[in-house]
C-alpha cells in the first residue's frame, strides 16, 4: 500500500455512506468562534456550515505552523493552492499561537509565494 494524498472528491471518499446523526449544525458567518472565508462562498450558504462537534475541534486546537502544499493536482489539472494560503492566514489572525503556513513546493519549479 502506497502513502499518498487523497482528496475528498475521491471515488474511494464520495463511496464512503452518509449517516445522519441528528448533530447540531451551525452557521459560523458571524465570525465570533471561528473566521470564514468568503472567496469560496456558495448562493446556498453552505460553505458556511459546520458540525458542531467539528467546531469544537477546531477551535481547541491553536497550531504554530501549517505545512501545505503550493499546488495540487485534481481531476489532472494544476490546482493553485496560494489563495488557499493567504485564506487561512487571514483566517488564523486571531490565534495568537499561529505563526504562518511553510509552503511545500510539490513540483521541480515552486509556485512564488512571496506577496508583492
């Protein structure tokens, strides 16, 4: 078995059966436990919605550094992942213990992370 990234279109993932459990789910937009980047906003809201249990999760933890990748491949096309970045920092701007992402370069030539 080989170890590799496997994102959450994948055919081995969207297989996997959705259960409902009857959690809690809450609209995070208000901003006062987590931010959310409106840049991938939907016309349905969704990209605002969270579990709560998956909230909580996430607002326990407060990491230092993130290590991600500058670009990914899906579905064969080059995925830009910076926007991504910038996202997330803007993101982590209340979190004191956050000290920034290191760009992981996944190709021989590196996307310029550097902002002007």
């Amino acid at each position: 078995m080989s170890a590799g990234i496997v994102l959450m279109a994948d055919p081995q993932v969207t297989a996997v059966p959705i259960r409902e459990t009857g959690e809690e789910i809450l609209d995070i937009r208000d901003g006062a436990t987590l931010r959310v980047s409106r840049s991938r906003a939907d016309s349905e809201g969704a990209f605002a919605y969270v579990r709560k249990q998956v909230l909580d999760r996430l607002t326990q933890i407060k990491p230092r550094w993130l290590f991600m990748d500058d670009v990914a491949v899906y579905n064969g096309k080059t995925v830009d992942l910076r926007g991504k970045m910038t996202d997330i920092v803007k993101g982590m701007d209340g979190v004191s213990e956050f000290d920034g992402v290191v760009s992981m370069p996944r190709f021989d030539d590196p996307a310029d992370v550097i902002q002007p």
